[in-house]
C-alpha cells in the first residue's frame, strides 16, 4: 500500500475537445507482479495536446464480487495524490476541479477507463487506476504527456531576477505554466540551445546546451543539461523555463508604428488582446505562424516568429522566435501581436 496523503484539489482551466494521440512507452513494463484483476494497458504513456479529450484506459479483465475502482493523480513533487473519481461499478463519484471535467467511459461492463475533458496545461503526469478489493488490491500507472514547447523567458530587468515563486507566476502570466525536467529535455534533443540557468517545476535549475562556448560551461564538456540542482525557492534566483502547448484561438499581425499602449489599443479595436508569450510560440509551433516583423507583446517584450530561416530575418539558421527584448513602451518602431478567442 502506498503511504500517501491523499487530497482533492487541482485547478484547472476548462477547453474545448481535441485530436489525441497514443504511444506505446518506451521499453519494457517494470517487473511487477501479474495484475489478476485489470488488464495491463497496451498503452502506458497517452499524448494529447491542451484542449483534448483524453482517455486513459484501465479495463477489468474480471469483477470481484465487491470492490471499487479509485482513480487518482500522483504528484511526486508534493508527495500527495490527488482523487480524482471513485466507483463501485454502479454508481461513482468525482472529487476536485478535475473531477468535474472527468468521467467514466463505460465503454462495456468491466470498462473502467477515465475520460478528461478539457485537457489543462496542469494536466500532465501520472495518473492511477487502483482497484480496491480488500487484501487484494491492485493497480497501475499511465501517463498522460502534453505536446508543446518550452521557452527561456527573463524580466525586463535582465537576467536572474526571478525566485522560484516568481517565475511560476510569471510563466502563467504568459499562458504557461513552469517546464518539467521531461520537457525541458526533450526540447533540448529537438534544439534548445540557452546558456541562462533557469527554474522548472520541481525547484531544480538547469540550462540546455547544444553547442558548447566558453561562458557557458567551457568547450571540454559534452553536450547536454547542465544542472544545479534543487535551490533556494526564496533566496535563490534565475530565469525560467516555460513550458506552453495549443490555444484555442489565433495571433495574428496588425503593421504600424504603435507604442506599446497604442498596440494593446489596435488589438482591442478588433475584438481582440494583445498577445502574450506563450501564446506567440504556441502560434509558432502549433501554427507555423512566420513573420518577419518585430511586435509588441503583452509582457512589453517584442518578438517574431520565423519558422522558415532567411538571412534579412535575424540571419539565424533555425526556427524559433526571435526577440528584440524590451524596448522603451513610449517607442514607435513596431507593430503588435494579437490574440484572438476562436
């Protein structure tokens, strides 16, 4: 039996339905011992992007004649699981905001699976279907792993100014929330390459390196994370990296020469905001949204995507989103990013 606090609370955000994709994880299951009751999933990681309806799927493979199925979410960091839904066959009952969002599928009889509507930036991680059967209780585990992207993101005072609570605020104040080491590593393998350490969402501090300078870690080692471990949540500071997937809604260019109050004022003429951070990368990867201007967004940054690299836009050979940092809110030299509900 697993010696967890058990609580019912996570709050998440509600979004619209969307495509979701499986993936048969890597490798062979742990050695455990053989499930008698549920069947062992043909799927143990689950891919989705924010907005989908999701399924993770635990099926009886036979019913004891009393017993309940609890599904819950496991958070590693806080030692905690949160319940989720519980049921006896019959009848069940949902716990917390994500309850509200889940159900189950029913899809037969002995179908226990667990379908979350909505899927939330918070969402991801791993989730347990326990089947409560006296002495004979069993269980197993899948994850669920949201597709997006990670960025570095610093103040407009520079660089190391944020604690570990200030850079969770400030990831969420730009529609993302702090990366995972996971997420953090994956964007490493598919190019990241940033020599600023910053927080994730588990208190440690790291920084991704493709190709190796002197400032940043010398020329001797390899390539990869470099890490300093877990800091001093108050104390300590640095930058951040964030971590945001699809929005419901689209950004898009107005051109002109706008201060920053005057851009914010050209995306609510049209019924719209001006865009945030998270929201222009989320357009970048998820929309192959590419333009070669400089502008305003919500944090006072400017920024442009460029998903194809061309030499008169920023000379750099790889996609990404280019950023002129934060340039006086009285300038007249860009236009603005909007962000528009679809």
């Amino acid at each position: 039996m697993h010696q967890l606090l058990l609580l019912a609370s996570l709050c998440l955000s509600s979004l619209p339905a969307a495509l979701t994709i499986y993936q048969k994880a890597a490798g062979g299951p742990a050695p455990t011992p053989r499930l008698q009751y549920l069947l062992e999933p043909l799927y143990e990681v689950v891919h989705a992007q924010r907005g989908a309806t999701v399924t993770l799927p635990c099926v009886l493979r036979a019913r004891p004649p009393h017993y309940k199925v609890k599904w819950s979410k496991v958070e590693p960091a806080e030692l905690l699981e949160n319940i989720i839904l519980v049921t006896n066959g019959a009848q069940h009952k949902t716990y917390g905001q994500l309850g509200g969002r889940a159900r189950l599928r029913r899809g037969h009889r002995n179908d226990a699976s667990l379908t979350i509507a909505g899927v939330a930036l918070e969402d991801e991680g791993r989730y347990r279907c326990q089947l409560v059967n006296g002495l004979e209780d069993e269980s197993l585990s899948l994850t669920l792993t949201l597709d997006g992207v990670v960025f570095p993101y610093q103040t407009s005072q520079g660089r190391y100014r944020f604690n570990y609570f200030e850079a969770k605020k400030a990831c969420e104040e730009q529609d993302a929330r702090l990366a995972t080491y996971q997420q953090l590593y994956k964007a490493w393998t598919e190019g990241l390459d940033w020599c600023n350490a910053g927080w994730i969402l588990d208190g440690t501090v790291h920084y991704p390196i493709i190709n190796l300078r002197e400032p940043c870690g010398g020329r001797l080692l390899l390539p990869g994370i470099r890490t300093y471990g877990a800091k001093d949540k108050q104390k300590d500071r640095f930058d951040a990296f964030c971590f945001t997937s699809a929005v419901r809604g689209q950004v898009y260019f107005i051109q002109g020469h706008l201060s920053f109050k005057e851009a914010g004022q050209a995306c609510r003429n049209q019924g719209a905001t001006i865009a945030k951070v998270g929201q222009l990368y989320s357009a970048w990867k998820f929309s192959q949204l590419d333009r070669c201007d400089g502008g305003w967004l919500a944090d006072g940054s400017v920024r442009y995507p460029i998903t194809i690299p061309r030499t008169h836009c920023g000379g750099l050979p790889d996609p990404g989103v280019r950023s002129f940092g934060f340039p006086n809110k009285e300038q007249r030299t860009y236009g603005t990013y909007c962000f528009t509900v679809k």
